[in-house]
C-alpha cells in the first residue's frame, strides 16, 4: 500500500503540470530532489493543521479552491463525466458542511480535527473511483434522498411558492414607497 502510494508520487512527479514545473524550479534553485520539497510541504501543512491558528481557514480553502477551478474547467469542458464527477462533490461537500455547523462547537475540540477533515476533503476529490464523494453520496446521501424525494419536493415547492409570494409583496410594497415618496416632493 505505502509502495503504491510512493510510485504514485513520483508518477505525479515526472508528469508536466504546474505543481511540478512549480516544484521543479524550487529543486534548481536549492538542489533538494523534488520529492523532498513536496514531503516537507506536506508535513509543514500537517503541522499548521494540527496546532496552527487560523488551520480551519487553511483546511476551508484547501477543500475549496482546487475544486472550484477544476469544477469550472468542467463546466466549459464538453462532456458531462467531469460535470457529474464535481457536482457529487460538491453535493458531498454541502452536506459536511452542514453537518459540521451543528457539530463544530463540539468537534473543533478534537485534537487532529482539521487534519482529518482535510484528510477526508482530500479523499472526496482525489481521482480515483473510489473517492470519498463517489462513497459518501451512493452509501449515504443518494439513498436519503430517494427515500425522501417526495417530501423535499413538496419542501422544496412550498418554500419556492412562499419565496416568490414574498418578492412580490416586496416588490409592491417598494413600488408604492416609491411612488408615496416621489408624490410628497
């Protein structure tokens, strides 16, 4: 399993994208193998992770800014499996997300907290089928659903209905302010 992991490190390594164009220049300028740069990366993150102020923000930005570029670069993309790949995520990712509100004054306290949920966020966009996105959703999320379609969409519509009731006597109310303001000028 770690010899895998290992090979596929270095996989990343030798491929041409910017984080190893980034790397590599970083080893011309210092000598230390690239390798060794993006394993001391890693630990710094880990450590700020584990004991660092402001780790939520880092561990925040680190579940979203990857995933937004690469959800962008899909929408402009012409097929649909990278679409269907990112919008699992992010469903995966809005649910933790309230699940972690109502849970946040109690988890925050856990020693490794941010660790693990960067562990975990990483895990839900790695690409590999398997991924945490792809687990969560079919194991948890796709089947609460489906059993409680019927009564979301009912949810769901009564709040549109609710909503678009409220704009429009907003809408009037701001209409008749108006025209009561411009008749006293």
């Amino acid at each position: 399993m770690l010899g895998d992991l290992l090979d596929r490190i270095d996989k990343f390594l030798n491929e041409k994208n910017t984080v190893t164009d980034w790397l590599g220049k970083i080893e011309e300028k210092t000598g230390v193998q690239k390798k060794l740069i993006l394993f001391g990366a890693l630990a710094v993150i880990g450590v700020y992770l584990m004991f660092g102020y402001g780790a939520s923000l880092l561990c925040n930005l680190i579940g979203f800014v990857y995933p937004a570029y690469v959800s962008i670069k899909a929408i402009e993309s012409s097929t649909k499996e990278d679409d269907t790949i990112w919008l699992t995520y992010w469903v995966v990712y809005g649910v933790f997300n309230l699940a972690e509100f109502f849970s946040d004054i109690f988890l925050f306290w856990f020693p490794f907290y941010y660790i693990a949920k960067c562990v975990f966020l990483l895990w839900c966009m790695a690409p590999v089928s398997w991924n945490g996105s792809n687990v969560v959703y079919h194991r948890l999320v796709r089947p609460f659903f489906l059993e409680h379609q019927a009564t979301l969409d009912k949810v769901v519509n009564d709040l549109s209905s609710k909503a678009k009731s409220a704009a429009e006597n907003a809408g009037k109310e701001a209409a008749k302010m108006m025209m009561s303001h411009e008749k006293s000028q």
